[in-house]
C-alpha cells in the first residue's frame, strides 16, 4: 500500500514538472535558440 501511494506521488511529481516545461517550451518556442538551449535544460534534468 505504502509502495503504491509513493509511485503515484511521483507520476503526480512528474506532470507537474511535464506542465512546467510545456510552459516553458510554448513561452521560448518564437527563439528556436531559447528552444534547444531549454531541451539541453531538460535532458540535464533527466
């Protein structure tokens, strides 16, 4: 029960992060420099 509940707080942790960087991707999408500048962000995060 206790393993289930940590599985879904951490699906919840991550779309929030998915959300953020949605946000942030649809916000630098005009500077396609920003752009891959912000994927390299992201696959660092990863």
């Amino acid at each position: 029960m206790k393993h289930s509940f940590h599985l879904i707080l951490i699906v919840i942790l991550i779309k929030k992060k998915i959300k953020v960087y949605n946000k942030k991707i649809s916000i630098n999408y005009v500077g396609m420099g920003k752009c891959s500048q912000l994927w390299n962000e992201i696959v660092k995060n990863i």
